[in-house]
C-alpha cells in the first residue's frame, strides 16, 4: 500500500500542468478459498477505513478490522430490530 501511494504523490505533467494526485489505498490479501467477490469487499472496506483516516493513507484488511465491521453490522441490525418492535422511536 505505501508503494502505491508514493507512486501516486509523484508529481507529473497533463497537458502543460504539472499534478500531484493524492490516494487512500485498501489492500486484502488472498487466501486459499478466498473468492474474487470477497476480497474486493474486504479490499473495499479497507479504503473505507482509509479514507475516514485521512489523506495518504493505506490499510490492509486484517481481523482487527473484521471484527470492527461485524460489531458495527450486529450494532446496525439490532437497533432496525428495535425500531420495529417499536422498542425506539425515531424522531424526524
């Protein structure tokens, strides 16, 4: 990820302008029975990570950031859970 990001923080020239080009990077590793769906998902959930971060940043999918995602997903059902028992009110 932080090869990728020098690369992109190179200054060049477009049409008589010299660009500097700024990124965030989100990098998932391949494993055995890993399909090509998944990876992109946790990649993408990565540069999502990445992004809330800042500038230049890279972040590679790792189980920290799984579990992360699986306690914002169970937080995320259950209060839908609870707004339709009418267990919360949302007020607009």
């Amino acid at each position: 990820g932080e090869d990728v990001l020098a690369a992109l923080s190179e200054p060049f020239e477009l049409t008589g302008l010299h660009v500097t080009v700024t990124g965030c990077v989100g990098v998932s590793s391949g494993g055995r029975g890993r399909s090509a769906a998944r990876l992109l998902r946790e990649a993408d959930t990565a540069v999502t990570r990445a992004k809330t971060r800042g500038h230049q940043q890279a972040v590679v999918f790792d189980a920290d950031l799984a579990h992360d995602v699986a306690l914002r997903l169970g937080t995320a059902v259950s209060l839908r859970g609870a707004v339709g028992r009418g267990e919360v009110v949302v007020n607009q």
